[in-house]
C-alpha cells in the first residue's frame, strides 16, 4: 500500500477574475494553450478523452488535439476503437487538460462528431510514413495474440507501400468535440481554487459564472 496522505502541493502563481474572461471560451482556451506550448510543458496538447457507453459506463485515456477553432477540438483514432464504438452510441464526451506546471486544468464537455472525410484525408496525409502504416496495422483495442502479431501487420504492409503511402482506412479518422461548457482552473492557495465556467445557453449565447473550488 501506497501512503500519500502527507503529499500537497500549494498553488500560489497565478488567479483567474472574471475580468479575464473573454467573450467566448475559445479565446480563452487559445490563450491558455498558447501560454502552455510557449511554456514548453510535455505535450501540453495531450487530453484526457472520457466517453461513456449509453448506459453510463465511463471510459477516459490520452488523444492528442489536432486542431482547435470555434467549431471544436479535433483528435485522430480508430473508429472501431473502445472510444469510437462508445461515441458511435453516445456522443456526449467530455476533454481534459492538466498543466501541472502552470497549476491549470480546463474541462470541456459536449458532442462529438466525426469530421469529414475529406479533413481525415488532409491529416492523413501529413503523417509520417510510419504512422500511417501503424494506424492500419492495429485493429485499436482488439485483443491481440502476442506482439509479433502486430509486428508482422507492420511489416505485411510495408512490404506493400515500401515508402509509407498507404492510402487513409476508412475506420480511421478525426473527431470534433463541439463544445457546450468549459471550465477554467486556477489552483489558489489554501485550496481556495478559481473555476470560472462558460455554459453555451439558448442562441448560442455563452453564460459565465463561477464555482466554489
Ligand atoms: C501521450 C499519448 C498520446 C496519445 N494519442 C493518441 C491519439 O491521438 N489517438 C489515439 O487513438 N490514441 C492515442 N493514444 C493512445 C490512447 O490513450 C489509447 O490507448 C487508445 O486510443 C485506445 O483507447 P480505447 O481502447 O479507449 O479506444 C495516446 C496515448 C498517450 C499516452
């Protein structure tokens, strides 16, 4: 047994007022994650990802984020995967972030999409040769024999597109979580936390206010 009852942390560099809201949570998130890539933190762009099966079983793990604007937070995987039967029944998913180093964390919640074919193409594309070849390869969360199973995969398909252009699986492609609620964390001393939250409301108005920690 672990014991950790003697571990904290005491977060004393920043707060968050309502004065540095923005108008929409997205300029809010841009320049957070900004401050974060410029911090040079451990892929600041790795998000927790929590799906859940219709009957409310919850599942979470690492994506990364692709892309970010107005319309939402794209990531890549396998459709067929885990998360992409369970968005495929529930679509509700909600991201987190966690930047220990700037004692900021940020949760989004909302709908998840798949994106077009056509931007799954266009990331596709961009991979490197041997991530293209091993997003084809892995049946995601399939259980496999042994590792040289997928090492094989591997090789199979390498010996058929030796430079790496295999062209983009249909099971594999991008997400878009649109957005509906934010939260923003500022750890605080004491415990005494900032959250301020943004709730997408009727007409597409974003709402304010804030939480007790
Ligand atoms: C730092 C990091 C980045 C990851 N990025 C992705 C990603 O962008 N897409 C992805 O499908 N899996 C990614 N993974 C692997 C996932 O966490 C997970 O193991 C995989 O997607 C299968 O999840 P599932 O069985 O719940 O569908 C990443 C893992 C880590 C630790």
């Amino acid at each position: 047994m672990i014991d950790l009852t003697d571990r904290r942390k005491d977060y004393t560099q920043n707060g968050l007022e309502e004065s540095g809201l923005t108008k929409t949570p997205f300029e809010l998130f841009d320049q957070w994650l900004r401050i974060a890539l410029e911090s040079n933190l451990p892929e600041p762009y790795a998000m927790t990802l929590a799906t859940a099966t219709p009957d409310g079983a919850a599942s979470a793990r690492i994506v990364l984020l692709r892309q970010a604007d107005q319309r939402g937070l794209v990531f890549f995987t396998n459709y067929l995967s885990r998360k992409g039967r369970e968005i495929c029944e529930n679509p509700r998913g909600s991201l987190l972030f966690y930047w220990p180093e700037l004692e900021r964390q940020v949760r989004i919640e909302g709908l998840i999409a798949r994106i077009t074919p056509s931007e799954s193409d266009d990331y596709h594309r961009l991979r490197p040769p041997n991530s293209r070849i091993g997003a084809a390869a892995s049946e995601q969360s399939e259980i496999l024999p042994n590792r040289k199973a997928l090492e094989d995969r591997v090789a199979e398909l390498f010996a058929k597109f030796p430079n790496g252009e295999i062209p983009r699986p249909e099971h594999w492609g991008g997400y878009r979580l649109c957005p509906e609620y934010f939260e923003f964390w500022q750890g605080r001393t004491s415990r005494l936390h900032d959250r301020l939250f943004y709730q997408l409301g009727p007409g597409g108005i974003w709402e304010t206010g804030r939480l007790a920690p």
